[in-house]
C-alpha cells in the first residue's frame, strides 16, 4: 500500500495553494466577506 502510494504523482504545492485561495476566495464573496476576499484575490494576482 504505502509503495503505491509513493507511485502515485503528487500535486504541485503551488496548484494546491491556488485550489485553496480560489475555494477561500468563493467562500468569501457568498459571506459577503468584501475585504478578505479583495485580499484573496490580490494574493491569487501574485500566486
């Protein structure tokens, strides 16, 4: 199981902080959360 696991292709670490800021991003903007999600998307501007 764990040699499997090694097989298998790890997403880069900067896809995954993109899929996290874009999902923080969304989660925001349906909160109406308007400062943290501008400073969400200046992030992703820089990501």
């Amino acid at each position: 199981m764990h040699s499997k696991l090694l097989k298998q292709k790890q997403p880069d670490n900067q896809v995954i902080a993109h899929q996290f800021l874009t999902q923080s991003l969304q989660i925001y903007q349906d909160l109406d959360l308007q400062k943290q999600a501008g400073e969400i998307s200046m992030i992703l501007g820089n990501v």
